[in-house]
C-alpha cells in the first residue's frame, strides 16, 4: 500500500518488492479460493518469485549493455569495484598500484553485468542444484553492492531483495531458523550459532563503510547468513523435498506483467 501511494517516485527495488509481494497476493487468493492452506500458497509462489528473480536478474544486467555502462568514463560499475578496491586494499600493502587501479575501473562494467546475467541464467534452470547456485549468484552480488563504501553502495537495496529469497528454500529456511532459535545443545549446534553470531559481528564492523545504510549491510549479511545455512541443509537432505509445483494462471499473470516491465 506505501509504494503504491508513492508511485511513480520509488527505487527500483521497491518495483522488485512489489512484484512479488503481488505474487504471493495471488497465490493466497487462489489458495483461498480452492479452499487450500496457506503453506499450498507458499509453495506455488515459489517457482513464480523464483523466475520474477531470472528475469529481474537478467534484465539488469541485459540493459548495461550500452556505451554509457560499458565505458569506465560513465559507468556506476566502475565507481563499485574502485571504491571497494579502495575499502578493502589493506593499508599495509600501500597504495594501490597504478596496474591495479587501472583493472579495477575497467574491469567493473564487465564484472556487473557477467554477474547479472549469470545470476539470471542459472535462477531460470530447472532443479535444485542451479536453485542453490542460483541462491548462492545472488548472494555474492548483493555482498559486493552492501558493502561498496558510502555514497556508493545501496545495502537497503540488497536487504530489500534479499527478503524474497526465502521462496527460492522455504522449507529448508524455515528448518534453519528453528535451528537458530531453538537451544544449543550440542558442539555443532553451538558451533553453527558462534558462526552466526560472527557473521553478524563482521557485517557491523564492516557494514560503517556504507554510512547511513549501515544497519542494510548488517541486515543483509543476517539474512545471508541463515540463507547460507539453509542452502547446506538443503544440499545434505537425505529425503529430496518435494518439487515445486507448476506456476498457475496467477503466476503466469504476474510474469507477463514482470516480463513486459522488464523487457518491455
């Protein structure tokens, strides 16, 4: 309702949020409708969010392909991978080497839209295995865009985005967060809550670089890391989780309207 108030003057990243929350709008109503439960509602969203994200991904780095992005003059990748170089070069190495400036600013329009694309390409592919990539694609993406230094990086944006991939592992995310919010009662139950619990440490010192979006780098390294757990539960399950269903009649609503926004 808040972004539809503020249209047309939203960030991408609220369009992206809107679309799937319509999605799963549909998929409750249509699970409403046929009189099933919600956790039916969830899991037929699953496949839409999942291809909403394909395209999404793929579309972003799609449209770079122009002389404006793909110039190191003009191009805001260029501006990500000097100012990371810049945050994360120790100083006792001294200053970055003419050679290694030079790379990092050219290489930056490329990296963006390789990334992308790819994380696009193998959230489109059927199965677990390209899902887990695909999650994982994702994942490094947005590590890169949270941490990028002040003015530069849009943490919010990464965190915005990254509330979504819970469809992409619902069951195994949900086992994850049981995991983390029950009590400790073995070595590897304490060892996986002392890796959270550094995560988070990390994403707090580290997240000041992205100044008034501190607490975006540090929400998103939170989810990160439960998503991350929830991949290698979902890697080692003994018993295959079930297939996600085929996308319905408001699913595919959903994606004719992602796909022309997109595209378009």
């Amino acid at each position: 309702g808040a972004r539809l108030v503020k249209m047309p003057y939203i960030f991408d990243s609220d369009i992206w949020a809107f679309m799937f929350d319509g999605a799963l709008v549909l998929s409750l109503c249509s699970a409403l409708s046929r009189r099933a439960d919600v956790d039916a509602a969830v899991k037929e969203t699953g496949p839409t969010v999942k291809a909403i994200l394909a395209m999404f991904y793929f579309g972003a780095g799609f449209w770079k392909f122009n002389t404006s992005f793909i110039s190191a003059r003009t191009s805001c990748g260029s501006v990500f991978t000097a100012s990371l170089l810049a945050q994360m070069w120790p100083q006792a190495w001294g200053e970055p080497s003419d050679f290694v400036a030079r790379l990092a600013v050219g290489i930056g329009p490329w990296m963006t839209i390789g990334g992308e694309c790819a994380a696009g390409v193998v959230l489109a592919m059927p199965g677990k295995v390209w899902r887990l990539m695909g999650l994982a694609c994702v994942l490094m993406l947005h590590l890169g865009i949270s941490y990028t230094p002040f003015p530069n990086g849009i943490a919010n944006f990464s965190y915005t985005s990254a509330t979504r991939y819970y469809f992409l592992l619902p069951e195994a995310t949900c086992e994850a967060l049981a995991e983390l919010m029950s009590a400790p009662r073995t070595l590897q139950d304490l060892t996986t809550r002392a890796a959270y619990a550094v995560a988070i440490a990390m994403a707090w010192h580290f997240g000041k670089a992205a100044g008034v979006q501190h607490m975006g780098a540090v929400y998103f390294s939170a989810l990160a890391a439960l998503y991350a757990r929830a991949a290698w539960l979902e890697a080692r399950r003994q018993i295959p989780a079930l297939e996600p269903p085929a996308i319905g009649a408001a699913g595919r609503v959903v994606l004719a309207v992602c796909g022309f926004w997109a595209f378009g």
